[in-house]
C-alpha cells in the first residue's frame, strides 16, 4: 500500500511541471500585450491588409495585434516571423528586434516577457524567416512551422 502511494505521489509530481509549462495566449501572452502593445496595436489599429496598402506611410502607423489571429498572422502567415524579428532580443540575430525594448519597463522584465513568448511559441519555433527567401535569408520550412505550438 505505501509503495502504491509512493509510485502515485511520484507520478502526479511528474505531471505537474508539465502542466505549469503549458503557456497559452489567454493566460500568459495576451495579458503581456495589453499591458505592453495594446496602445499602437490595439483594436483602434489598421488591419494587416490596410496597413500593407500604405506603402512607405505604414512606417509611422502600427497594425492590429490585440487577438489571438491578429497576433499569429506575424508568426506564421502572411507576415511570417515578423513577430519573432521584431520582439527578438538580439541573442538570435544579433540585433534586437525594434519592438523588443518595449516589451517591459527595465531589462528584467523584457528579457521575462521575451522568455515567455518564446516559450509559448514552441522549442525551435523561433525563428527570423519570412514565407519567401529575402536578401539571401531562406524562407521559412515546413519543419520550422511544424515546431509552432501557441496554444490558445
């Protein structure tokens, strides 16, 4: 009976880190981007494909990215990893993304949000490519697209 109960203890041990690691957008990113995006990127925004028709003038306005379909069209399509290449903290590419600095209020809490991001996304699944190859980066593959969680 008592190893019973042991091997039982030990076994819900085990699953509750996994459960603790589950990051979803409701509970963990979504509360990050309305403390920190929602004021440029917030409902009031342009939609993807309005702010694509400005040219050059979309410089100086920012997209909708307030939902959870906003927020995965710059992940996986139509404007492939240009979340990644915007939030990135330069360790990835060597440069910080130009959003990344206002991921949080001091570097502790950017490179926690960042964190948090990145996990949510999946292991492996940050990465710098667009759908097309640009400028000798190749496009994004299937595998990489494959390794995308982003639980809801």
């Amino acid at each position: 009976m008592l190893k019973r109960t042991a091997l039982s203890l030990m076994m819900i041990g085990m699953t509750i880190p996994a459960f603790a690691q589950d990051r979803t957008w409701r509970n963990d990113v979504k509360p990050i981007v309305e403390a920190k995006c929602i004021e440029c990127h917030g409902a009031q925004a342009l939609e993807y494909n309005e702010w694509e028709l400005l040219g050059d003038a979309k410089e100086k306005v920012a997209p909708r990215m307030d939902t959870y379909p906003h927020f995965m069209s710059y992940v996986v399509w139509p404007a492939t990893g240009a979340m990644m290449r915007r939030l990135d903290d330069g360790k990835t590419s060597g440069k910080p993304g130009n959003m990344y600095q206002y991921l949080g209020d001091n570097d502790t809490d950017r490179a926690k949000n960042f964190q948090t991001i990145k996990g949510w996304l999946g292991e492996g699944a940050w990465n710098l490519n667009r759908w097309q190859e640009r400028k000798g980066v190749p496009g994004i593959t299937k595998e990489q697209l494959d390794k995308i969680q982003a639980k809801y």
